[in-house]
C-alpha cells in the first residue's frame, strides 16, 4: 500500500510564493507518475501538473509559466512551486501517485491554500 502525504500549503498574499511538498511511501512501481490536482469550493477536482519518473512534465494552461513541478526519485518526493499567486488558485491541492503497471492510483488528504487579494 502506497501512502501520500502533502505539507506545505497556507495563507499568502496575491503575487507571493508556495511550495508544496508530497512524500509517498510504500513500494512504487515503475513506470509511475506523481502529480499536483486541486478543488476549488464548488468546483471540480483538476489536475495542475504531473511529472514522470523519466522527468515528462505536464501543465494546466492556467498554472504554465508560474508553477513548476519537480521531484526526488530517491525520496519519492514531489514538489510544486507556486510563484505569483492569484486568488483564483485558492484550492485544496492533493498530491496523487500513478502506478502504470496496475492503474492504481493513490491520493494524499489535501493541503489547503488560499490567496488572498
């Protein structure tokens, strides 16, 4: 069983900085894919971004250019660093972990940030 766990959201302002972080323990199998998504109140869950374990990156349209997703293979560590927040990124991000051989798909508990105006 793989287990995801998130740190790192909170307050900040529009235009400030994040990072989160997402550790996964448990035997993960390559092929994999780590990656950031979010849920906003009253919207639905979207995917921000993913990275592969060879290190393929994805973005949603809305966060390229100021979010970027890295990751610590030896940690099974991944990152996200949110610069120049908008208040429209106010969301609980959940970190999720992709294994490729079975299709499991493993979620952390959501961390929560919100940007205020």
């Amino acid at each position: 069983q793989v287990q995801v766990v998130e740190s790192g959201g909170g307050l900040v302002q529009a235009g400030g900085s994040l990072r989160l972080s997402c550790a996964a323990s448990g035997t993960i199998f390559r092929p994999n894919r780590m990656g950031w998504y979010r849920q906003a109140p009253g919207k639905q869950r979207e995917l921000v971004a993913h990275i592969s374990d060879i290190e393929s990156t994805s973005y949603a349209m809305s966060v390229k250019g100021r979010f970027t997703i890295s990751r610590e293979h030896a940690k099974n560590t991944v990152y996200l660093q949110m610069n120049s927040l908008k208040p429209e990124d106010t969301a609980v991000y959940y970190c999720t972990v992709l294994q490729f051989r079975d299709n499991s798909l493993y979620w952390g508990q959501g961390t929560q940030v919100t940007v205020s105006s």
